[in-house]
C-alpha cells in the first residue's frame, strides 16, 4: 500500500508539473505573438502605404480616363475600356513578346551560371571569402551604370568587343559588327550584360543551399563508390531544389520589371527590338501622360508577375510535399 501511494503521489507530482508547463507555454505564447505583433507592426504599416495604396490607386486609374495631357476632359470612368485596349495594341504585344523572351532567357543563364559558381565556390580553400565577395561586384553595381559601360564596350566602332574580334581576325575593321543597331542582335546583346550582372546574384543563393546539404551526405557516397558526377545528379541537385526555386521565382520578378538596363544600353531600339513591358509603360504613362492607360498597363504586368510567382511557389510546395 506505501509502495501504492508512493507512485500515486509521484504521479500527481508529474502531472502537476506538466499542467504548469502547459499554462507556461500558453502564457509564453501569448506574450511572444503579441511580441511579434509588435515587431510586425511597423512592416505591416509600411508595405499598405508603399505597396497596397499605390496599388490600388493604380487599379483605380486604370477604370479612368487619366489624361494629364487633357486636363479639362477631367477623369471620367471608362470601365474595362483601357483594358481592351491592350489587345488592339500592337505595340504592346510587341512589348510582352520582347519581354518574355528576356525572362527566359535571362532567368535561364542566370540560373546555370550561377549554379556552376556556388559549386566552384563551394569547396573550402584559400581567400575563399575575398572570392565570394569579389563574385559579389557585377549585382551590386548600378544597372544604369553597367548599362552604359555594357553599351561602350558593344560599340561598334571603339567598342572593346568588336576590337577584340577584329585583332582575332574574326570580324573585319571595314564592317564592324552592329551589337546594338542591328535588331537581331541588340536584345542578344542586352540580355548578355543582364546575365552578366545577376548570375553573382544567383550564385549567393545557391551556395547557401549547398552549404545547407549535410558534408556526411558525400562521405556516405564516396563510401559507396559513387562518382562526383553521379552525387550531383542524384543528391546535390534534388536537395538544392527549393533554393533554384527561390532563385527562378526572384530573378523572373526582377527580369519582369526589366527598364533601367535595357533603356541604358538601347533606350528601346533599334526600332521597338530591345523596349520591354515597363518602358513601354514609362513612354506611356511620363512621355504621353496617359495614366489611365499606363496604370492598365502596369497592373497587367503585376498580373503576369503574380501568376509566375503562384506556379514557381505551387511547385516548389509539390516537390517538398
């Protein structure tokens, strides 16, 4: 019976013990969500006025007639009408279609050239952080800047490029290659300086993917007799998925609202070759001052953006499910 009541009392005790764990818990989480409500709060505020209110005033002057051009038509509500509009546009197909081909291609070679960096900075060496940071300078200069020092070297009369190809016997000095006046190659030659300047960006997002893969992983398939080769296809690549996913989603955002670059190199030409969605946009909306128009305009591209990022995010969920 001692014995009996021995436990009993050991397992009230427990159980006391875990009620008041219990009601700590909840105590604590109810101090740390209000804590975080806290902390959100200011975020919160920011994004509704920067981010929610030019929205919705954008969708709001996209149902208008907004022509700074004509003031004393005022700014009557035309409906769906500049939306409709779009479709009659040539103009702006033209736009999407040069837009689209950017984002391929770009958020392609961003992605592979990036990812061949993070595997050849991966490994741990010598002045691997000067590296790193060195791997850094394409994405922290200025888009404009690199686009005008992209377009010196493009030249094709004193551009390093075609100087270079002219001492290799490649092109002749009599006719130079027109990188930038020839529409089939400017926008080659835009996205070329593009993919120059965020594969470093790329790249910092896939080394802290491979620094997330355990090292016991290769060990375990060094012991296995699998090649290298053989570990990056079946091991290295499945597991630094969701980080190509973070990357594709970040760089098609970025490719989608492609303007300072291309306008710096190209300024849209030759012709409409190299003009993307949004300066077709900024021509419309600060060079015509058609706001209506150009607030469609935008909130179409937003829906376009919107709909990659919902299929890059319902993948990645796929794929970690």
């Amino acid at each position: 019976m001692s014995e009996t009541s021995a436990e009993r009392q050991v397992i009230d005790a427990e159980r006391q013990r875990a009620l008041e764990r219990q009601g700590n818990r909840r105590r604590m989480g109810g101090s740390e969500g209000g804590f975080a409500a806290l902390l959100l709060g200011p975020t919160v505020a920011f994004l509704s006025i920067f981010g929610l209110f030019p929205l919705g005033r954008s969708v709001w002057m996209s149902l208008r007639s907004y022509k700074l051009s004509q003031p004393w038509t005022g700014f009557p509500f035309v409906g769906l009408q500049n939306y409709l509009r779009i479709f009659s546009d040539h103009a702006v197909m033209d736009a999407i279609r040069v837009t689209l081909v950017y984002v391929l291609v770009t958020v392609t070679f961003q992605v592979i050239f990036g990812l061949v960096i993070a595997l050849l900075l991966h490994p741990p060496y010598r002045g691997r952080g000067v590296t790193r940071t060195l791997m850094l300078l394409p994405w922290t200069l200025s888009p404009v800047l690199a686009g005008v020092m992209w377009s010196w070297m493009f030249n094709s009369s004193h551009g390093v490029i075609n100087d270079l190809l002219i001492r290799l016997g490649l092109v002749s000095l009599e006719q130079p290659i027109l990188w930038l006046g020839d529409p089939d190659l400017a926008l080659w030659s835009v996205m070329a300086a593009a993919v120059w300047g965020a594969s470093s960006y790329c790249a910092l997002l896939l080394l802290a993917g491979l620094q997330g893969i355990p090292d016991e992983l290769y060990e375990a398939a060094r012991i296995d007799g699998a090649s290298g080769m053989r570990s990056f296809w079946t091991m290295t690549l499945p597991l630094l998925r969701p980080a190509v996913m973070v990357a594709v989603t970040l760089r098609t955002l970025g490719a989608l609202q492609a303007f300072d670059l291309p306008y710096a190199m190209t300024g849209g030409g030759p012709g409409n070759a190299t003009q993307t969605l949004p300066m077709y946009i900024h021509q419309y909306t600060f060079g015509f001052l058609d706001f209506g128009y150009g607030s469609a305009l935008a909130v179409v591209l937003m829906l376009i953006g919107l709909t990659l990022a919902i299929v890059y995010v319902r993948a990645l969920s796929s794929e970690e499910a």
